[in-house]
C-alpha cells in the first residue's frame, strides 16, 4: 500500500463539525465530538428541540443490553441536559430521546480500546484452522468460467464457479483488465451483507468491472455458493426453504456451522486470485458490509496474504460478549439459542474477534454507535485484537443502515466517513 491514511497504528477519525443525532425538529450534541470518552471522564448530551414541549422522554442504554435510565424530564429554555455522568469501565452507550412527535439517538463508547473478546481461543484454534487449510490445498482447484454476454471493452467479466470443501462451491463473478502485464495488479474481493434475495446478497459483473476499470483484478463472491444471475424466485425459493435462518445453522456442531462453509469459500477464492497471472504478489482487500463486513475481518484474520481490509458495520464479531455483560455481534447466537453450552465449543473458532488475534493487515473499519445490530462494542472487541495499522471510524449517530440520515449527517458522513473510506481504497489500488 503506497500511502496510508494515518501513519500511525492507530487513527480514529474525529468530525469536523459536531456529531450529532438529529431527526426533524430534534437535534442531540454531546461534549465530545467522537463520541469516544475515557474512563471517568464527564459525559453531556443535549436536546435542543425545534419547538417547545412540556417533556422530554430519554432512554439511556448500555452494552446494548441494559436500560440503565427511561424517564421524562421537564422542558424549560431552548436546551435539555438529557445525559450527564461518567463510566469508570470500557462500555458503548446509546441515548434515545424523544420530544412530542420528534426523536434522536446519539451514541458513545468508553475507553473501547481496552475491550477484549468474551471467549477465550480454544488450545487447538490454530491446529483446526490449519487442517481445514490443508484439506483445501489438498483438493485440487476446478474453475468453471462462463464468459457474461454483455462484455466491457478493454475488460472482461466471467461468471466462476470453484469447488470447496465446504457444502457448496464459491461462486461469484471475476473480472480483470485485457492484456494485464504479470505480476502487475493488486486484487480486489468483493462480500455481501446478510440474505439471500436481495440485491445486496447478490454479485453482480458490474460490481466486478468497476474495480477492474480501476486496475485491479476482482471477484465477487456471494455469501453462499449459490447460482449467479437466476431468477427472482431462485433467490426467494433458497431465502425461504434451503437457506431459511442460515445463520443459526449449526450452532452446535462445529463440522456443521453454516459460516464454516461461507469461510472456506471465502479462502478458496482468495486461492483463485493469488493463482490468477496478473496478481502482484503483494496486494489483496477484501470488502464488505455487515456480514460481508464480519466476512473482510475473518479473511485478515485467516489469510495472510490478506494486507487490507475495508469492514462496514461489522457482523460476527464478540459472540461472546453476553457473557461480558454486553450485546454480542450479529446473529448474537447466544441471545437467540438456549444450546449455550454445546455453542461455547464451536462459536470460538468462528469468532472475529479471536480470528482477527495477531493480524497483520491493514483495516479501514466503520463503527455504527447506535447499532443494535452489530453493536459497537462487539467490534472493537475484535479489532482490538488485529496488529496492523487500523483506521477506526466511529459515526455517533449511525445505527446498522446507513438511511435514514438527515441532509446534515449526510453531508458529514460523506465528507468523514465515505470519501475516506474511498480514498483508502484506491491508495491501495495505486
């Protein structure tokens, strides 16, 4: 990577203007801009409503877990003190703060780089990753490539499938630059978010041709080996027979864990690229969004020959953290099975946050601080763990979707957040 965004180990991006939590008619500030504190020190959210009201309701939520204030304050002025106080212990809060028809939520963390995974790594981790590794180098790699019809001039853009040794092939659509000298261009590798019949859960050759215009070799890799380009209803029929609740497939048997199958592939694709002529050597990102976020940390984890990582909101991260008195990542299996004890031998090997332990790649990480979904702290919990240079972005008033933003957060977030996060990315690509 020529040039970084931070030089330093670790950066965390604080906002130009204020971080705020805003909906029509109701803005929420806090004392510090980031929307990282330390411990004890004083913390102060405000309500400034648009229009007077008799109250203001305020719910205060910690660890994602624990309502530890829900009351109704009295209006007077312009302003409301809605929050104030301080946490001696690494936490996330969230203020949720309603007034007449209006509402707003603003989060925060305390001391998040102190936070550490809720599971400990299993003494035979590094043996298991090691047998799967082998068995997929063991089996010999088929590539089935079927040109697209509509082609880009100057590129081209196949529909692959590769066979794994998990249930199902990896599947997705690579494309590359025509005519790549060898040995000249970085890879790109493109996950998807959780689902199955939306656009999002897709690949798409237009996904794969846009960073082949940028000069790199690139595949996108759908989450779960299923077709490329079918019908509407292949995707529904998987959504709700085959692949109905995937995510808590397996819970209890190691051998059988759904996200054991969407790792392989995972590897087996980044096998494909590092085989492909035109791949530098030196350069592989992998990309992604929630579980395709959670998916770009495993890869870092799992892969050193992954030097970048780009994780949106990240999923699969902390599982364990209910057993720290916080919520755990997405799908928060613990919150959802009662099979506690048969999961506690099978989700570590699974776990970002002790996947990503002693990485060395590069990471650009966007942190939601009002995600209930992939809650805050899960995250941190495991880039704490990764020993690269991270670029951490915590955004005080995103939840798990980046919409709705209001104009103001959207214009902050583009300017904080997105055009960073581009600009990452095509450094490495450079």
């Amino acid at each position: 990577m020529r040039k970084n965004i931070s030089a330093a180990l670790l950066a965390v991006i604080i906002f130009e203007a204020a971080s705020l939590g805003q909906s029509n008619g109701l803005i929420l500030k806090q004392s510090v801009q980031s929307g990282i504190y330390g411990k004890n020190q004083k913390i102060s959210v405000y309500a400034f409503p648009a229009e007077n009201n008799d109250s203001v309701h305020v719910s205060i939520m910690k660890n994602n877990s624990t309502v530890i204030l829900n009351k109704s304050l009295p209006f007077a002025g312009d302003s409301v003190l809605v929050f104030e106080g301080s946490f001696n212990e690494p936490c996330s809060i969230i203020a949720d703060v309603k007034i007449g028809s209006a509402s707003a939520g603003i989060g925060l963390m305390v001391e998040p780089l102190s936070l550490r995974p809720g599971a400990s790594m299993p003494k035979d981790f590094a043996k298991y990753w090691a047998l799967e590794k082998k068995a997929l180098a063991d089996l010999k790699l088929e590539v089935k490539a079927v040109p697209v019809a509509q082609q880009s001039e100057g590129y081209i853009c196949s529909d692959v499938e590769l066979n794994c040794t998990g249930p199902t092939p990896a599947r997705g659509y690579y494309a590359k630059p025509l005519n790549a000298a060898p040995h000249s261009l970085p890879a790109v590798l493109l996950v998807h978010a959780a689902g199955v019949k939306g656009s999002w859960c897709r690949s798409e050759p237009s996904s794969a041709l846009n960073y082949a215009r940028k000069g790199a070799i690139c595949f996108d890799l759908n989450a779960h080996g299923m077709l490329n380009g079918q019908p509407d209803t292949y995707y529904s029929d998987l959504e709700n027979g085959e692949l109905k609740n995937y995510f808590m497939k397996g819970v209890d048997n190691r051998d059988e864990l759904y996200f054991r199958g969407m790792y392989l592939r995972l590897l087996r694709t980044i096998d494909f690229l590092a085989g492909q002529p035109e791949w530098d050597g030196k350069r592989i990102i992998v990309i992604g969004e929630s579980q395709g976020g959670g998916q770009a940390l495993a890869a870092a984890g799992l892969d050193s020959r992954v030097t970048a990582a780009v994780a949106i909101v990240p999923a699969m991260c902390d599982y364990f953290g209910s057993f720290q008195g916080r919520r755990g990542g997405w799908p928060q299996p613990f919150e959802n099975n009662p099979q506690k004890e048969e999961m506690k031998k099978v989700l570590p090997y699974f776990d970002d946050a002790l996947l990503l332990k002693g990485s060395k790649a590069n990471i650009f990480c966007e942190v939601g601080l009002i995600d209930l979904t992939c809650p805050p702290a899960s995250v941190y919990a495991a880039l704490n763990q990764a020993k690269g240079k991270k670029t951490i972005c915590p955004v005080p008033f995103r939840g798990h979707q980046v919409a709705p933003f209001t104009p103001e957060q959207n214009k902050l977030w583009q300017a904080t957040i997105y055009k960073p996060r581009e600009e990452f990315i095509n450094n490495f690509l450079r």
